[in-house]
C-alpha cells in the first residue's frame, strides 16, 4: 500500500508542465496575433478588390439588360439606360434598408 501512495501522482503541477503550458499559451497568441495583424494588413486590399468585382458585376448587368433592349454600348441611349439601372438599384437598397429596420 505504501508503493501506490509513493506512484501517485502529485495534485500540482510539475515546474515542467506549467513551463509548457505556458509556452503553448505563448504559441496560441502568438498565432492569434499574427492572424489579426494580417486582416488587418490585407482588409484594404480585400475591400478594394471587392468594390472593383461589383463595379465589374453591375456593368455586366447593364451591358446585359441595356443590350437586351437594343441598346449599344457607348451610344446615348445606353448610358441612359444604365442611369436608369442605377436608380432601380439604389431605391432597392433604399427598400431593403428600410425593410431591415422594421420600417416596412
């Protein structure tokens, strides 16, 4: 009986175990910080590229929907048309912001 009280583990932890949990806590921040620094680097080039992929995506749509209706591109029909696009879609955000705030 006296061997298996002296195999027993003791109830604290060793010198060495906290000495890696504290390395391991050390890594763990390390990567979090490392991981945040970098959103926050790469955020502009993220929001910047995009803008650039909805400016490509709304011509498409212009170019799609203007031309569905005859309209070439460059002539002043089509710009035309392509203002008119834009106001649809503005006074859709203008809905879906107004639906979100419980207004509509």
């Amino acid at each position: 009986m006296t061997e298996a009280r002296s195999k027993a583990r003791p109830s604290q932890p060793t010198a060495d175990e906290t000495q890696r949990l504290g390395i391991g806590a050390a890594l763990v921040l390390a990567v979090v910080t490392a991981l945040g620094l970098h959103t926050l680097v790469s955020a502009p080039a993220t929001r910047e590229a995009a803008q650039a992929e909805l400016v490509r995506v709304i011509a498409d749509e212009d170019r799609d929907v203007c031309g569905q209706l005859g309209l070439r591109p460059g002539t002043n029909a089509f710009v035309a048309c392509s203002r008119e696009l834009a106001n649809v879609r503005r006074k859709q955000s203008d809905r879906d912001q107004a639906a979100a705030a419980g207004m509509l």
